[in-house]
C-alpha cells in the first residue's frame, strides 16, 4: 500500500530539544491502523518507507494518543529538503511487511 499526504511539520512537545514530525490524516491512520493490525510492531509502529521530494528512507510510522500515525522527520530529511517547524510536507509512504 502506497499513500501520500500533505502535512505541517511539528515538534513533539515531550522531547522538544529533537523530535520533528508530520503526521498522517486521520482517515489515512485509520486506513493503516485497519491494514497493519495484524503486522504491527512495539508500540504499534508500522515500518515504512518514506519520500519527501527528493530523499527517500526507511523508519517506522507511530500511533499518537489521537489515532493519527506520526512520521518522525530526521534531521537529514529536514535539511536536505529544506523542512522547517510549523512548514508544509508532503510524504508519501510505502508501507512494508504488509
């Protein structure tokens, strides 16, 4: 299953020092959440891969409190695409091991 989404990079208020992510639409998550059930990982992570623009890498998507799987954007990504706080992104992801 391939998905893309549009998105606001924010940061995650318990580690605010390091942690950038997007997360993914609600109905998206759910979607995912329905798929992977049977596949998912510690804490309900999912492996992906993930593109932005041009970078393409491999992590694990993480269901939030709301439902709504985050994207972890690493700072590699975030410089190499020009990502910044409260910015647009557009992510696609394609889910493995399903």
């Amino acid at each position: 299953m391939e998905i893309e989404f549009e998105s606001v990079v924010f940061r995650w208020a318990a580690r605010p020092e390091a942690w950038l992510f997007a997360d993914v639409p609600e109905e998206l998550s759910e979607d995912i959440s329905e798929l992977t059930a049977p596949f998912a990982r510690g804490f309900g992570s999912v492996r992906v891969e993930a593109t932005v623009g041009e970078t393409t890498w491999r992590t694990s998507i993480f269901p939030s409190s709301s439902g709504r799987y985050w994207l972890p954007l690493k700072r590699a990504v975030r410089e190499a695409e020009g990502l910044v706080e409260d910015g647009p992104v557009t992510a696609r992801l394609r889910l493995l091991d399903v």
